[in-house]
C-alpha cells in the first residue's frame, strides 16, 4: 500500500505527532500540505486533553430570576467567549451598566450577556432553541449603543429554530390547560418536544440542507396548526408581538435570513478547539436549578437541563473542561414566577413578601408578571449545589432589606413532611405537602456599612450558607449597576 493511501484513510482531524512524521521511512510519500497541516493546524485527541482554556459557570440555583446575567457581565471581562447552553427566549437576563455615564438597561432573552464587552465572543450552543426574530432584535438594541458585534457571535449548528408556530402551540396548550404551568409561551417546550422526536429544524438545515429545511418547516407549521386547532385555539385571532401569524412569518424569516450574515454558524469543534487553543469561556445558565427537567420540581419546570449536565451537552465539552461552578441565588429570599411547587412561597396578603417584591423589583422581565416572594430555602439551595457540584456562591440582592426595619431574617433549614423533619428535597415539594421549618436570625439595617465592609449579620449569614451547602460564599453584590459587587 502506497503511504498516502494510509494517510487519506486516517480520520479527519487526526494529527500524526511530528516526532513520527520525522521519523517515516525514506520513501513515504506524503503530500507537503497534508504534512503542514497535521503539524499547524489540525488538532489531536491529546490537544483536548489538558487544554490551557477552561470553562467556568454561573448557575441560578433555584427557580430563575438570581440576577445570573449581571454576574456574568461582571466576571466576564476576564474571559474570552460567554456561552450559553440551554433555554431560549423564555429566559430574561437584566444587565444594567452605564455607557459614558449614561444608564443603560438590557435585557437578554437569548445572547449571552457577555455581548456588551467587545473583547468577548458569545457562543450560542447547541442545547438552546433560538428564534431569530427575538435574536435580531438584541442585535439592533446592542449595535444602537455603538456597541460593535462584528464577528463575535457564533451559533451552534445543532441549535434547533423556533418557529412562530411553535410559539403559537406554546401559547396555545397554556390556553387549552388553563395556565396551568404558568409557561414564558415562548415556544420552548413545543420546539424541544419536535427536538426529542427527531422533527426538529436546525440552523444547520438552513445552512446545509435548504430543501429540507423547508419540508420540515412545512411540515411542523402543519403539525402546530393541527394541535392547536384540536385544542381548540382560535388561530384566526392569535396574534405575536401585534402581528397576525403571516406577518410574523415573513418577519422571522428575513431574521433568519439576517442573522446568518451577523452570525457564523459553527460545528461542535469550534468550542473545542478554542479551548484547546486557550480560551476561557464562561458558561452562562438559564433559568434555575429547581426548573431543572429532570431535578426540578417537574411537572412546574422548564423543558431543558438547567444544571451542571445541561452545559456539557449544551455545548458539546469535556467535563474535565471545568474549572469553576459559581452558583447564583439571592442573598436573603428567594423568588418564583409562575405556578409549581415553593415551600416558603408567602401568601399574597403577607406584608414581609410584597416589600420583598417591591423592593427587589421582582417582576418577570420577559412576562411582567409579578413573581412569588418567600424566605431563603436553604434546602433546596443544598439540594442544587449538590447536584451542579457548585465550588463557591454568588449572593445577590443583598440591599433589598435594607431600610425595611427588619430585626430578624426568617430561613428555612429543614422541611416537615408527614409530621418528620427532613432536610432532602422530598419527591412532592407542594406547600400541602411540605412545611418548612425556619430559624430566625438577627439582621440589621444595613447590609454593607459606611466604609464598605459587611455588617456583622451579613457574616454570619454567608456562615450559615456555607455550613448548610458546604460551598464558601465569595461574592456579594448590593445594587443592580453592574460593578457593585464585593469579593469576599
Ligand atoms: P417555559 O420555560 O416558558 O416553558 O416555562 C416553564 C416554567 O419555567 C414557568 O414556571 C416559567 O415561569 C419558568 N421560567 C422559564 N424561564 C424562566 C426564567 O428565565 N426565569 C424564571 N422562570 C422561568
Ligand atoms: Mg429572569
């Protein structure tokens, strides 16, 4: 056999280590370029194992709204790419900065939020689902600002597309089921249900295989329409965004159509080779924990993997990749929007969560809704730090009492089920089923004092956390603008 033969049959991808290229017998013959290739660019097997890149991620550990996006817009002047990996428009990512002293407030519902530095790259991974509509909205919001997004945003081949009917089904089944999940009905769990059943449309179809991008389009617009019409939806009236369903259409379109010019549409290699080449990515979590698919408190979740797992299939890397897991939760209360289970949700008459609610301004950002309110929960905080194997905590918020007169800070440490106190996450966590049982803690009137340190309470707080998760909390912030955060 000729040695170019043995070359061409070698895997794409494949490097020969140029100490056995040397040494090849006289003889061999070996095209320049194949040889130029194997020895620059093309990477091998060992080039991912011990990489110089990295990757480190910020979670929200319990149902969403932690306020993960300002903590990724604060980390991430010290990385090279922000990624996302799961989720979509369904999520609501508030940064609020100041562009030549002017205040600025974004929100994201698919770019990372990592965008706003211009040295970043974001990367939007093959675990999420992207309509492009919305995307090229956060395109024009971004580039209004001056901010210059040429060339850094790549998309996942793999992604999957939402389309307007998808988002109709998604609003439709909310109808029919009598809002009973309390859905963004944004089209996530329409367009991951075609995903998981093999009838999904990537940016990959449209890149590669037109025609059978449009068969499929054709074939879950009829699909959506049917399911909604069984349901009883009136489609005649639905409209999206003040748009009948037509518009919309011939709008998410020519999106598509554009962001293809904005955006490079990669393979799995691209992440992985820029993290062998030593990039630092930031991976940026949506929702939260206990939205989790599978460890959430199903059926009130959403429908992807919100955890650790879900970023490693997301984005189609290694788990040795890891280096940080920066868990995000609010500092002293927690929130919930939607319906599902909250064991320390407080009733709407309860005065303690509506000045939460005020103060924390806890309205969904991509809804409006107003979101539940409800004291820390330091079991189920336990319970998703086990399961992300987060190594150190971000708390937010922590101003939001501040003013309020509160003397004591109300925390859950363990829930009371069937009359026994347990401190695991129980099968069913609905308030009939679960009574939580709090410790009350002195707190004070201001969180952060006049020369910048953290009061007392605060201290023993942070504590208490790391007691009960085991994780050592090392930052805190106190105001929405970004930067105000301290390193403990
Ligand atoms: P879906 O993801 O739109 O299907 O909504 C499922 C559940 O997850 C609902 O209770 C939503 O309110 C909640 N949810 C989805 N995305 C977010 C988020 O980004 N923050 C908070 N809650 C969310
Ligand atoms: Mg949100």
């Amino acid at each position: 056999m000729q040695r170019t033969d043995v070359i061409k049959k070698l895997p794409t991808g494949w490097r020969i280590p140029t100490e056995v290229i040397e040494k090849l017998p006289t003889g061999w013959k070996i095209p320049t370029e194949v040889i130029e290739k194997l020895r620059t660019e093309w990477k091998t097997p060992r080039d991912y194992c011990n990489p110089p890149g990295w990757i480190d991620i910020v979670l929200g550990l319990l149902w969403g709204d932690e306020a993960k996006s300002r903590v990724v817009f604060d980390l991430s002047g010290n990385y090279d790419i922000v990624a996302r990996f799961n989720g979509g428009p369904n999520a609501g990512h508030t940064v609020v900065y100041y562009i030549n002293g002017k205040k600025i407030e974004f929100v994201f519902h698919q770019m990372p939020a990592g965008i706003l530095h211009e040295h970043v790259k974001v990367f939007l991974g093959n675990g999420m689902v992207i309509n492009p509509v919305i995307m090229q909205k956060e395109i024009d919001d971004i580039t209004k600002q001056g901010i210059d997004i040429k060339g850094r945003i790549f998309i996942s081949q793999n992604a999957h597309l939402i389309t307007p009917t998808n988002r109709m089904l998604d609003a439709a089944e909310e109808w029919a089921n009598g809002g009973r999940i309390g859905s963004t009905q944004m089209g996530i769990t329409p367009t991951y249900l075609r995903k998981i059943g093999r009838k999904g449309i990537r940016f990959g179809d449209y890149k590669y295989l037109r025609k059978y991008f449009y068969e499929r389009y054709q074939e879950s617009k009829a699909e959506d329409i049917k399911n909604a019409k069984s349901l009883g939806f009136d489609i005649e009236s639905y409209t999206i965004d003040g748009m009948s369903l037509s518009e919309y259409e011939t709008l998410w379109f020519a999106s598509l159509e554009k962001l293809f010019q904005e955006a490079e549409i990669v393979n799995v290699e691209w992440i992985n080779n820029q993290i062998a080449d030593g990039a630092r990515v930031l991976g940026e979590g949506a929702q939260g924990g206990m939205l989790d698919i599978d460890f959430g408190t199903y059926p009130f979740v959403t429908s992807s993997n919100t955890t650790t797992g879900g970023l490693l299939t997301g984005l189609g890397v290694r788990a040795s990749y890891i280096r940080k897991v920066i868990g995000v939760t609010k500092a002293t209360y927690v929130t919930r929007v939607g319906k599902g289970p909250f064991p320390t949700r407080m009733t709407d008459d309860d005065e303690y969560g509506e000045n939460l609610r005020q103060n924390g301004r806890e309205f969904g950002r991509t809804t409006g809704r107003p979101r539940d309110t409800g004291p820390l929960d330091l079991v189920a905080l336990r319970y998703t730090a086990m399961i992300n194997g987060v190594t150190e905590l971000f708390l937010t918020k922590i101003d939001v009492m501040d003013g309020g007169g509160y003397k004591t800070l109300k925390i859950c440490v363990g829930y009371c089920v069937n009359g026994e106190v347990v401190y695991e996450m129980p099968y069913k966590a609905y308030s009939r089923d679960v009574e939580p049982v709090y410790i009350e803690i002195p707190w004070c009137e201001k969180a952060i004092l006049e020369n910048g340190a953290l009061a007392d309470e605060v201290i023993d707080l942070c504590n208490l956390i790391k007691d009960y998760t085991g994780v050592e909390v090392k930052y805190i912030s106190y105001s929405p603008n970004s930067g105000d955060f301290i390193r403990l």
